[in-house]
C-alpha cells in the first residue's frame, strides 16, 4: 500500500520529463522464514530456529546495506522476460526465470522499533520495523531477503507501505475511497496535482503575450527574451536529458508547454522550441 502517483489526460505526456521519483518506505522485516516472493504471501522455502542476534550485529548488517549496490529483483516482481512478467509466470505455476541485478542506492536505513522488545538478542519470528529511503526501482523484499542471509537466519517482508514518491508524501495522499466519493461528487479537480507544479522542478517563463502564445501552442519556435522568468520550486539534478529544459507558465499560471532552446543564431536572440504542449488554443491542462 501507498503513495502511487497517478497521471489523467494531457498529463502523461510529463511522465519522461520527471525527476527520478526516490521512494521512502515503512517497512517489517520478520527473521527466521524466507520465503519464494521475499514476502508473506509466498511459499516457505526454509525456516530456521536456532539461533540468537544481538541487536548490534542487526545494526552492523543494516548499515552495510546503505549506498550504491547490485540487487536482484524478485523472481515475482514486474520485470519483463519474454514478453512476460514475471509475477505472471509464477501465477501460472511456472518458475520465474533469475534476472540480471540491478544498481539501486539505498539512501538510509533506520529501525523504529523491535518485536518483541529484546534489548539482549533477536530470535525466531522477531519483527523489525524499518524507515527505507533509496532509488527507484529497488525491491524492499529483496532487501529483507538479502539482510536476513546476512544475519544469517533467513527473512521476509511481511509488511510494507510506501510513504513518499519523490515529492508527493502519504499525508497529502488521497485513498481510492475518497477519489471514488469526489468523483461522485463532481469535486475531483480539488484533488488533483496542476502540471505546473508537477513541473516545479524547471526553470520556466510567465508569458502574457497572446501571439507568442499561440505559436507556442502551435509548436512554433519563439524568443523569449523578454518573458519574465521563473525561478524553480523544488530545484532538482536533472539527467542529462532534461538539461536546458524549461517550462512556460500563462498569465492564470497554467503550464503551457515545455521547451528547450535552440542554437543561438547570429543576431545573439535565443530561441526556444516546444517539445511537449500541454494546453491547446481554447483547451486545457491535464492532471
């Protein structure tokens, strides 16, 4: 469960133009089962019960776990493998081929609490809740997989919530139940995110004008030399891709479009071309 961003209409065209959206997680770690899925609702491949870890060899293994890191994805995830994935072949009943590790970061890795609370030694069944921070595309039940064979006892994921994407954190988050009732109720516009401040990361220009704008509207390169700018909100490091991109915000603060600059012709006015547009002449935005 958690926080999961969710694009409607004009709005998807945004989604390469995002910042990598790091993930925050509330996670348990349970000791001494491991499991096929790395979690709960798998099948138990082994379970160990003899054995006793101090609560500092816990922290030794965790902190060894922080930074930048080869991890295997779970051999039931949403990873493609001839045409499939792999969550479909397990369900099928057949066995999910090993995939090649990935390069994840885990940023930071903090124990809020120990069940039951032994401050001399963890054994069978002890459940360990976790903060995560770390990269995109990181398996937290990997991670519990991998820890537990550190420690030398085995483990499973046996809860987890997502608590943050990127910007976009669980307080501000809306259930399915509340989306449901404002659609119901015509409201459903006071719960969604404008693409102007999807896109608060970039740089931008306010323009007024109304041709400029509609030949930013109709694709058309223009000079905006004149245009006041607009500072980013939540300043990001952009891949090199995004380098240069900036957006252009009209008069109500609706994003128009994004654009990058071309070469600088002779005359020194630089000239900047649309790559994707948001609001069409008499349209609006998505969300």
């Amino acid at each position: 469960a958690g926080v999961l961003p969710v694009f409607l209409g004009a709005a998807t065209r945004l989604i390469p133009f995002l910042p990598p959206q790091w993930k925050r997680y509330r996670a348990e770690m349970t000791l001494g089962v491991r499991t096929d899925t790395g979690d709960s609702w798998g099948r138990t491949e082994e379970i160990r019960t003899d054995f006793r870890i101090s609560p500092a060899r816990l922290g030794e293994v965790l902190a060894g776990m922080v930074g930048e890191q080869l991890q295997a994805p779970p051999l039931v995830s949403a990873v493609r493998y001839q045409g499939k994935r792999l969550y479909e072949l397990y369900r099928q009943g057949q066995q999910p081929p090993a995939v090649p590790p990935r390069r994840v970061v885990i940023d930071e890795i903090h124990v809020i609490r120990i069940i039951p609370d032994n401050p001399f030694e963890l054994g069978f069944g002890t459940r360990i809740l976790l903060d995560i921070s770390c990269s995109p595309g990181t398996y937290i039940r990997s991670l519990c997989a991998d820890a537990g064979e550190r420690l030398g006892c085995g483990a499973h994921l046996s809860f987890l919530v997502r608590t943050a994407s990127g910007p976009y954190v669980l307080e501000e988050a809306s259930t399915l139940d509340e989306l449901e009732a404002a659609v119901a109720q015509g409201e459903l516009e006071r719960l969604l995110v404008s693409p102007a401040e999807m896109m608060a990361h970039l740089p931008g220009f306010r323009v007024e004008d109304e041709t400029t704008m509609k030949r930013l509207q109709h694709g058309s390169a223009v000079v905006l030399d004149g245009a006041p700018r607009v500072e980013p909100e939540r300043p990001s490091e952009l891949p090199p891709e995004q380098e240069g991109l900036a957006r252009v915000l009209d008069k109500r603060g609706q994003l128009v479009c994004l654009v990058r600059p071309e070469r600088v012709p002779a005359n020194g006015r630089r000239r900047w071309r649309p790559v994707r547009v948001l609001v069409q002449p008499g349209g609006g935005e998505g969300r």
